[in-house]
C-alpha cells in the first residue's frame, strides 16, 4: 500500500494545467493591457486633432470677417478715388477734395475698429474653444480624469517636447488672430474701378477762396489707412498638444505597474486655407495638416532609440 501511493503519478496534471493557466492569464493580461494602451492612444489622438480642428476654425471665421471688413474698405477708396474725380470736374476746390478726405477717413477708422477687434477678439478665442472641445471630449472618453489632463498650443524649453522635437512647434501670433500690415502705395483694389493706387499722402492743386474771390492753392490729402494684407507669406498653424496621464492598467497593474499605462502626448496641427485678406476673398477653411509641416526642423526629430549607422539619432517624421 505504501509503495503504491510512492509510484502514484496522481496530481501531476493538476500542476502542469495550473502552470498553463498561470502563463495564458498572463499572456490574456498582457494583450488586454496592450489593446487598453492603443485605445487610450487612439482616443488621446482623436482629442487633440478635434482640438486642433477647433481652434483653426476659429482663426477661419476670424480671418473670413477680416477679409469681408477689408473688402469694404475696397469699396470705400473707389469711392473715394471717384469723390476726387468728382471733385476736380467741379472746380477742383480744396474744400472738396478735404471734405471727401474727411468723409472717406471717417468710414476708414469705423472699418478699421471692426477689424481691429475682430483680430484682437479671436486671437484668445481659438485656445479658448479648443480647450473646451478638448474638456468635452475627455469627459466622454475619458471619465473621471478630465482634471488630470493638460493642453497647451506649442512646447517651451522646460517641456521635453522641446528636445523631442529639436526646436518648437511653430508658434502663432499673440495678439492677432493673423498679424496684418497695410498694402504698400500704389496698390489698387481687386476687381474694382478705382481711379488710382493707394497712397498715404499727395499733394494736389485746388482753388481756395478769400471771400468771393478764388485763388489757386495746394491742399494736402492724408487719407487715415488703405486696406490690409498679411504681413507674411502663409497663414500660421494652429497645433494643440493634449497630454493624458498615467492610469491603471485593466489586469495586473501591481505587477506591470503601478500605473502600468504611461502618460502620453498626442499634437494635432490644423491651419486656415482658402480665402485671402488682401483681395477680400473670404473663403477661409479649416485642413487638417501632418505634425511635421509645422516644425521649424521640416519634420525631423531627435530620437535616442534611433540607431542610424552614421550621424546623430535623428529621425524623420511623416504623420
């Protein structure tokens, strides 16, 4: 009897099955986490190119009622290159050419005003919104950690995105939606009949009076501003950087953690196209643009597990 129960090969099994199970739980532990890890990331980018999106849209409908206000400045100098070629078939007296000067002044500062609050109003306003639209999005995505998110525009030289990425995201301009700077002399207006080129000051002959009597004289026009143009080559982007925290993991986190899940990062750059301020073609749309169209470095990145065989480890960066 007792040499039987030495020979018995009972409960072998038992331990072979639970080594299995230990190693597929494992193994299931492992995808689950992997697949909670690409979720979160899918969802993290879902938010800052919804970010992105947002905040160039609002430069959009800026830059559209920019364009529009600068078109009626269009109209305001033909008229106003008319009033002068009115004024010269009536006698080309000083006080007409001043009155049409006042008169064309007074509708150039209403214009301007308009168009001055709305490049200061929707410099803020794109940050603003896309923050919103971020929160809202985290909240649905994300429950219970909205508070634990951080958003910001571009990287500065405390952020690690700065040397992930060399240099900066570029940066848009702080107190206008778009900076603008008036069109040089001589430029005349898109589609319309002026009689002649913008200009900041011209001195003409008119007839001045002493009394009844006339007498020829010189007057001077100095008109309060033409119509604006970007001072620039392009349109700025508008890059949103959504930062997530490090959270649990489904299955196991004491053991692939704490927080087995790291913090992640994603960017999202989307910039105004389309339209054109200095013609008046308010047309501008949101796109959707890669990351790296908006780095200063044409999309490389410094990238220490980059191993190239010669040269620093760097990188190129193509979504």
């Amino acid at each position: 009897m007792r040499r039987r129960l030495v020979e018995s090969q009972l409960g072998q099994t038992t331990a072979m099955v639970t080594a299995m199970l230990f190693a597929l739980i494992l193994a299931v532990s492992v995808v689950a986490n992997v697949g909670q890890a690409i979720n979160r990331r899918v969802a993290l980018q879902m938010v800052a190119d919804a970010g992105a999106f947002t905040g160039a849209t609002c430069m959009s409908v800026g830059l559209n009622n920019m364009a529009k206000i600068n078109r009626w400045i269009h109209y305001a100098w033909t008229a106003y290159t008319w009033a002068l070629v009115g004024c010269t078939i009536a006698g080309a007296t000083c006080k007409c050419f001043n009155g049409a000067t006042s008169a064309y002044n007074a509708t150039w500062n209403a214009f301007n005003a308009m168009y001055q609050v709305i490049s200061k109003g929707f410099s803020a306003l794109p940050y603003d919104e896309a923050r919103r639209v971020s929160e809202y999005n985290v909240a649905d995505l994300f429950p219970g950690e909205k508070s634990k998110f951080k958003y910001q525009e571009y990287s500065t030289p405390a952020d690690p995105m700065w040397q992930e990425t060399m240099i900066p995201l570029w940066k848009r301009d702080l107190l206008d939606v778009m900076s603008t700077k008036e069109v040089p002399d001589g430029s005349y207006p898109k589609d319309l009949p002026a009689v002649f080129g913008s200009f900041k000051s011209r001195t003409i002959p008119c007839v001045d009076f002493i009394g009844p009597i006339p007498y020829p004289s010189v007057t001077t026009l100095n008109p309060s501003g033409v119509w604006y143009e970007k001072d620039g080559t392009d349109t700025k982007y508008f890059v949103w950087i959504v930062t997530s925290p490090a959270t649990k993991a489904f299955m196991f986190d004491n053991l692939f953690g704490p927080n087995a899940i790291p913090k992640m990062r994603a960017v999202g750059v989307a910039k105004p196209v389309g339209g054109e301020i200095k013609t008046g073609e308010n047309d501008y749309v949101t796109k959707m643009v890669p990351v790296s169209k908006a780095m200063v470095t044409s999309g490389f990145i410094y990238d220490s597990k980059y191993n190239p065989r010669f040269g620093p480890p760097v990188r190129p960066v193509t979504h």
